[in-house]
C-alpha cells in the first residue's frame, strides 16, 4: 500500500526501471547523440564529449546532432574557460612530469595539473562554463565587451585582444542556436506522433529562449494503449537521468498529468532546482508555432523508424519466417496477397488486391474490383476471391514466386467466405487466413481460437501494412469511381459544359466537395446562376439516390 497516487506513480517508475516488464514500453533513442559533458563530480572537473549519460554528477549539455557541433563549442568554451578535457591517464602523467600537455602551453586549459591554478580557481572555471552554457546570457559577452574596452584604455592590448578573442567565441556559440521565444524562457517542447504499432517523440530543449538541442526516440508499442499513456512513460522515461524545466509543452495532456508535473517537481528539487513544474498544451503564439515544428520531427522519426523496418533484409526475412511458423505454413509466403472490401453505407462496393513478394510491395500486381451488388461484406468478400482464383490459376506460370498465402481484411465470417471461395474453384497450395481489426488477431477458417502474434513481432507488423496498403487502395479505386460518376452527372445537364465541370470542382478543391455544396454555395461560383445551381442540386440528389 502507498500513500497517494503520487507515491503510486513514484512506485511503478522505480519497479519498471529495475525489473524492466516484458510489456512496458521501451523508448529507444533513435540515433547515438553526442552531448558536451563537464564531470563536475570530480576534483579536477573535466569538459568532454560524450555519448551516453551516468549519474555521476555530470553535468551535459545537448544533443547535438553533429560531433563536429560539439567540438567545435567545446573548442571555443575553452578559449574563454579553460578547463580540464584530457583523460584521467593524461591528467596524472602531466602531474607526475610537471609539465603540462599542449593544451597548456596555448592557453586552453588552465594547468590545474602543474598548479598554475588552484583546484578551487579551476572548479569556479568549471562553473562558470557550466553557467554560460545553461544560460548563454548575453549578459557575459557584454561584460567581457567592458573588460576589453577597460584593457584598451589602459593600454594593456595583450588583455584586450584576450577579451576579444573570448567575446567572440561566446558569440560564436550563441550564434549558432536562434533566439526562438523572444521571453527567454527555458522551456521542454515534446511532439509526439504514432501509428498502430510504433511510437515516436521528439523534443526541443529551449533555454533561454534559445534552442540548445534536439532529440527523438521511437518505441514499438507492445500493448493497447492510449496516446496520452504514451506520452506519460515517454516524459518519464526523457526526464529519466535530466531535471525538467519548470515549463514542458506537450500536444496534448498526459495521463495522470497533475501527479506527473508533481513527480517532475520532485527531480527538480532532488537536484537542487526551485520552482515547481507545469505541462502545458500551447494554443497560440511562439510555443505553439514550435510545437508544430517539434511535432513533424516526430513524425519524421517515425516514418525513418517504420521505413528501415519496412526495409530492413533481415527483419523481412524474420517476419515470414514467424507467418510460417505461426499460421502453420508448408513455407515461408514469399509471395502473398492481402484483399479488402470497402463501402459506402452498404453501396459503392469496391474491392482491392495488394501483392507483397519478400515483404515488400509489388504494385504493379495491385488489382481493384467492382462489386456489382452483394448483400453484406462477406458476399462481397467470397466474388472478389473467386473472381481472383480464376485469374490466379492463369498467372501462376509466369510469377516469381507462386502464391501461397491470401490475407483478407476481416474475422471469422470474412475468412469463412474466402475459405468456401477457394474450395470451389479447386486451386491448392494457398492458404487463407483472416485479419480481424481492433484486436489484430489471425484467423483460420472454421477455427474456435485466433492466432495472436507478439504486438512487436515483424511478422504482425508486415500483415497490417499489407492490410493497410489493401484498405488504401480500395478507398483510392472507390474514390476515382465516385468521381467519373459525379463528372458525368454533371456533364449531363443542360448547359453545363466541360469547362463549368472543371471551374465547380477548382472552387470547391474536390467533386465530393461539389456534392456537398448548396444552392447558395453553388451560385458563388462564375458562370452558375439561381436555375442552374438548382439544377445541379436535384441531379445530384438524384445520382445520390440512386446510387
């Protein structure tokens, strides 16, 4: 028993970061970033480049997205704070030999080694590095724009040439991240975007209104789950080994949003911090704006995430190996095809074949159908596989590989259908198999128990790209249908040439849009008076009835 839903949450981040549940998320980040590190928990605190994180009382700045990035400002850092960057062997040399590295001698590094420094001199050297690069306040630069100015006058133009050279470094380093909240906020800004399997999210770490750095990772959700159930185990999983801002704008509120921001205020006091922390849906202004931009850099990373899935040799190959293993196959289905029906309220029947050969699409093999008239989806479902049979039989001669394996969109009564289909027409060596949505669940025909494939398996994730690639397809074909008829309706009217067609459907952007349009919609467009609008008001009408 715990004592609040706060104590609960506390609970269950700590059990899930030990135990690491086999149907917890995992978030992965999605490239090697590379951070700029100061090992503040060290006597003699070292500024390095980094590319993972400890809790050792480092402190790290980032990512970058490039190492060059990180380099270059570390480069620039220590001309202005030259702290220690070589390694503890280095360190300990120098110390043993009194004499210090290269570094050293062209004034990068302020020789704590050789005591040309304090340890206490060189730890406020650490800190003010720390310093600027959390704040990258203006405010330094200015200062060291006075001392420059002071040195000058004294004429010690050495130490004026010093501060320049340092001005112009930190400049440098603010340069190259824009001022993009004009408030200077510090400021977490997460995009979140996903698909039935996968999950993405990105970030913006604004400080000072400036943008310090930019990070994704993607996930392969193994459950159900919601989206803001998502986005609560991503926040948590970011803020992992990082103390939040005190602002973080999201999309749309997390799960349990109160009790997160107040365990979020927890890691900000645990590591010294004030102020309590907020999450934040922006609707306007600035933050807005870049919740946008932050939001399709998580959609890139998804799409490069489902990409190199969908491409990857390997997981291909693993992926019919599990079909096989799964539904029970002779073979892996090297070539298989996945078919769908689509509606409008029972009318409009369409339906479409897609083709995948070694998990990947062959469009040129797609195949669309009309369904002239069929009562439910599972007749619909039993004339597209026997109108394909009879093709198949034909073509399999000249195929790469034969077909062994015909997926349809659907459950039990679907796969029914399809099985009563391919009994009929007598071709063998194809399988049939059903699946259902919601659940995602496989089926076999005349089958009590589905088959349930892992929910990160990339045999499951193949199947419902094909099924989504079918479904895509056949509103694609249904689509073009409902237009050639409203264009021909159209056409069909008393005075409505060919050129008024095409000037209703630019006006309205689509002919679905035209179809949708009142009379006085209609009589704002160029040439269409009262009698004509009216006209294609009852036409359409009519051809909606009809159809």
């Amino acid at each position: 028993m715990v004592g609040s839903e706060l104590e609960a949450l506390h609970l269950e981040f700590t059990w899930i970061k030990e135990f690491r549940p086999p149907f917890n998320i995992q978030f992965r980040d999605d490239k090697g970033y590379p951070y700029l590190a100061v090992s503040m928990g060290e006597e003699y605190p070292r500024a390095f480049l980094a590319r993972t994180r400890v809790k050792d009382g480092t402190t790290y700045f980032g990512p970058f997205t490039k190492s060059w990035a990180v380099r270059e400002t570390l480069d620039l850092l220590l001309s202005v704070y030259p702290v220690r960057s070589c390694e503890k062997s280095t360190f300990a040399k120098a110390r043993r030999d009194d004499r210090p590295c290269l570094l050293g001698d062209i004034g990068k590094c302020a020789a704590p080694c050789v005591g040309r420094v304090t340890t206490e001199e060189h730890r406020e050297l650490a800190h003010n590095l720390v310093g600027y690069m959390n704040r990258q306040d203006s405010a330094v630069i200015d200062d060291l724009g006075h001392k420059m100015k002071e040195a000058s006058e004294r004429h010690d133009f050495e130490s004026a040439a010093r501060f320049r050279d340092q001005r112009s470094a930190l400049r440098s380093i603010a340069e190259r991240s824009a001022v993009v909240l004009r408030d200077e906020l510090d400021v977490d800004i997460i995009g979140f975007a996903s698909s039935e399997l996968s999950a993405a999210i990105a970030i913006f770490h604004v400080r000072g209104g400036r943008v310090r750095g930019t990070r994704s990772w993607t996930v392969d959700t193994e459950l159900e789950m919601d989206p803001a159930a998502i986005l609560e185990q991503a926040i948590e999983n970011v803020y992992e080994l990082d103390a939040p801002p005190a602002l973080i704008d999201v999309p749309f509120e997390p799960q349990s949003s109160i009790v997160l921001s107040e365990l979020l205020t927890l890691h900000r006091a645990n590591a010294k911090l004030k102020g309590k922390v907020r999450i934040s849906v922006p609707q306007r202004g600035d933050r807005a704006t870049l919740l946008t931009s932050v939001t399709k850099n998580a959609m890139l990373a998804l799409g490069e995430h489902e990409l190199h899935r969908a491409h990857d040799f390997v997981a291909r190959s693993r992926a019919l190996e599990d079909l096989r293993d799964n539904l029970g196959l002779f073979e892996a289905p090297l070539r298989f095809e996945c078919c769908d029906i689509s509606h409008l309220g029972g009318t409009d029947i369409v339906g479409s074949l897609v083709v995948f050969e070694d998990g990947l699409p062959v469009k040129d093999d797609y195949r669309h159908y009309g369904i002239a008239s069929a009562r439910d989806d599972t007749e619909a479902m039993y004339q597209l596989i026997s109108r394909r049979l009879v093709r198949l039989a034909e073509e399999r001669p000249a195929m790469r590989y034969p077909t062994t394996l015909i997926l349809v969109d659907g459950g039990q009564p679907q796969v029914n259908a399809a099985a009563r289909a391919l009994q009929e027409s007598g071709v063998d060596g194809v399988a049939v198999v059903g699946l259902a949505k919601r659940l995602e669940e496989l089926w076999h025909p005349n089958s009590d128990f589905p088959v349930i494939l892992p929910r990160d398996s990339d045999a499951l994730y193949l199947v419902q790209r094909a099924r989504d690639e079918a479904h895509r397809f056949a509103l694609r074909y249904q689509k073009s249908k409902r237009t050639k008829v409203l264009t021909s309706t159209l056409n069909e009217l008393e005075g409505i040439g060919p050129k008024r067609v095409q000037a209703l459907i630019a006006h309205f952007g689509s002919p679905t849009a035209v179809r949708a349009a009142t009379k006085d919609e209609l009589v704002q467009v160029p040439g269409i008076g009262d009698d004509t609008a009216q006209r294609i008001v009852d036409s359409l009408n009519a051809s909606e009835t009809r159809g």
